[in-house]
C-alpha cells in the first residue's frame, strides 16, 4: 500500500511540474526568428562588401568603363546592408566618383560632357538611390535636380501622349525610348527614395502606365486589348506597342521579376495592398513562388535576372509587409531565409556573385550581380 501511495504521488507531482512548465511557456516571449541565421547573413554580406572593395576601380567606381550606374547599385548595397556607413573610404571614393557625374546644367547624374542619352535615365535613377541611402545634407540639391530631370524624361502630355497612349506615364531609358516596366521601376523607386508625395502628377501618371504592364482586365484593371488573354495577375515587360514580354517574343506572358516590381511600384504610386490589382499579383505569386529561378520564364530562359529578380522579389516583399509567402498549396515559405539561402549557394570563394547562365541584361557582371545581391540581403535580415 505503501508503495503505490508513493507512485500515486509521484505521479501528481509530474503533472503538476508539467502543468507550471506549461504556463511558463505561455507566458514565456517567443524567441522565434524569421528570416537566415545571423551569422550566415553577416558572413555573405561581409564577403560580398570585401570582394567589391578589392575590385574597386582607381577612379572609385566599378565597371566604370561598361556603365556609370553600377557604382550607384554598390553604393545602394553596401550601404543598406548596414555593414559599412559612408564614411567607409571605399564608400567615400565611390561617392567622390558619383558626384563627378553630376551634371548641373542638365540636372541629371549620369555623366558632364557626352552621355548616350540610353543611360540617362536609368543612371540618374540608381545614382539618386545611391546618395539618398547615403544620406548626405550635401546631396540633397543634387536629387532635388535629378528628381526634376527624371520627370522630363516621363511620357505625359508634354510629351506629346495622351492619357489614351500606351506609352503614356512610363519612362524608358530616355526621353525618346520605348517605356517600359524596369526603367519605370527604378524611376519610381527613385522618386520615392527622394521623399516625393504619392499625389505628385508623375506617380499618378506612373501608375497609369504600370497598370497597363498587368494581366488583369477590370473596371480598376488593364484597358488594353490583349489584358484579358491570360488575366492572371502578372505583369510583363512593357505595355507599349501591343504589350511586350521578355519571356514570351510574342505573347505578353508575366514573369516573376516584372510581377514583384509591378506590385511594389504600385503601393509606391498609392495603391492599397488591399487593392484587387494587388491581390490578383500576389496570387500569381503564391502560385509561382521559387527562388530557384525567374518564373514565368521558359527553361532557356529561366536564370536570366535572376539577381534582379532576388532583389525585385525581397524589396516587394518588404513593401507589403509579408513575413511568409504561403503557396496555393498551403506551405508557408520564409522568403528572407530562402532568397539568403539560394544566394549561399551561388556565392563565389572571392565573394562575389555572377549570373553564368546570363545571356541578358548585364549580368555576366559580377560587380552588378554581387550589387544586386547585397540589395536583396539588406531586405533579409533575420527578424524577431
């Protein structure tokens, strides 16, 4: 009798223990991370930061010879990374290097002198990115400038469009080319980066022009022909001349790193993410969701922009507040640890990043690549 009285109560005292472990618990604040281990994000973007100093040009920039604006994408990276401030000296040269593309008589930073008009918009865009991220009372002349120089390069009625046009509100990479959704991106991005209101005309008017880039026919959705043939959310390269794709030669067929800047430039541009164009995206994403290539593009294409489209994909993301991406087939996928994951696996042993399969788009570069990619970390960081 004895004994069982003794396991009897033995047996009280673990469930009471078990009980009061219980509520601790409860009780307890989550020690739950989102996003990669610590260490792993601070070791790639530390390599990364370490192979552009050692490949930095004399004159402070990278690939200076091929583009001005691969510096500006550096100095972003580094910077919003936080693993280095601008008054790092490498920083420092790329930002002397960046202010002697500031053109004053025409406003822009894309180079004094003779500059192919192709650059100027893309240029002056990522560069105004590059000194807003640095931050600098100084610079603050330089964007206002560049800001009025951006929006002359818009398609608007002084432009000689109409909001009928499907070149209208868009930008190309000048005021003379074809608009398209990658140059209209950066233009937002920049615009925004500058501290400009979402009421401003030239975002209004960007919206006009993004809506059209979308696979969504409706009331509130895309007015041209061709929006209902797949009206699947995404988004494609250009709404000009009759939609055109860069995954498909004929057919405006959407593609991830189009869909994610379509959704992030239109919440920049004033859009709810409540709104039904943005839920009609984010809906083709959980369906396409991969950060092992571009999707929505054929195989032979799959891995072209892939470091864009990382970068596109995280600053999306960040946008609309999302810590995990659930699929259509209810997994829930933690973006920040899997864009830092896939780009552990592609890091080089010198710490850059190159695209070897890139046929498009700049990216046999390994200083745009290893740019874009440490844009996309700074998006990642781990997350209590």
């Amino acid at each position: 009798m004895h004994r069982a009285l003794f396991v009897f109560c033995l047996s009280v005292l673990a469930i009471g223990l078990a009980l009061v472990s219980t509520q601790a618990d409860a009780k307890a604040p989550s020690t739950s991370t989102l996003g990669p281990d610590q260490k792993q994000w601070d070791e790639i973007a530390d390599r990364a930061i370490k192979y552009l100093k050692e490949v930095q040009d004399e004159n402070g920039g990278w690939s200076t010879k091929q583009s001005p604006g691969v510096t500006g994408l550096v100095v972003t990276g580094v910077l919003q990374t936080g693993r280095v401030t601008d008054k790092d000296p490498a920083v420092q040269k790329a930002l002397k290097y960046i202010e002697g593309l500031i053109n004053v008589e025409q406003g822009h930073i894309a180079g004094k002198g003779s500059v192919p008009v192709q650059l100027q918009n893309y240029v002056t865009a990522v560069n105004v990115l590059a000194l807003t991220t640095a931050n600098r009372d100084s610079y603050k002349p330089v964007v206002k400038d560049a800001v009025d120089f951006l929006k002359k390069l818009q398609w608007d009625e002084k432009s000689g469009k109409t909001k009928q046009d499907d070149f209208f509100g868009g930008a190309g990479y000048d005021s003379k080319s074809r608009p398209d959704l990658s140059n209209t991106q950066f233009f937002v991005d920049a615009l925004v980066a500058a501290g400009v209101k979402k009421d401003d005309p030239a975002l209004k008017n960007a919206l006009i022009f993004i809506g059209r880039c979308q696979n969504f026919k409706g009331e509130d959705g895309n007015d041209q022909a061709w929006a209902g043939k797949y009206n699947d959310g995404s988004f494609i390269y250009s709404a000009a001349a009759g939609g055109q794709s860069k995954a498909d030669d004929k057919d405006p067929v959407g593609y991830g790193s189009m869909t994610y800047a379509g959704i992030k430039s239109m919440i920049y541009c004033g859009v709810s993410k409540d709104d039904e164009r943005v839920k009609k995206a984010y809906q083709w994403i959980r369906q396409h969701y991969t950060v092992d290539s571009n999707p929505g593009m054929p195989d032979a294409r799959s891995q072209w922009g892939l470091f864009y489209y990382y970068h596109t994909m995280a600053k999306c993301l960040s946008v609309l507040g999302i810590d995990e991406v659930e699929d259509m087939d209810g997994k829930k996928h933690d973006w920040r640890a899997d864009i830092t994951g896939a780009l552990a696996k592609r890091q080089h042993k010198d710490g850059s990043f190159l695209n070897e399969k890139a046929e498009k788009w700049m990216e046999g570069d390994a200083n745009i690549d290893t740019a874009y990619a440490l844009m996309a970390l700074s998006y990642c960081k781990p997350k209590k």
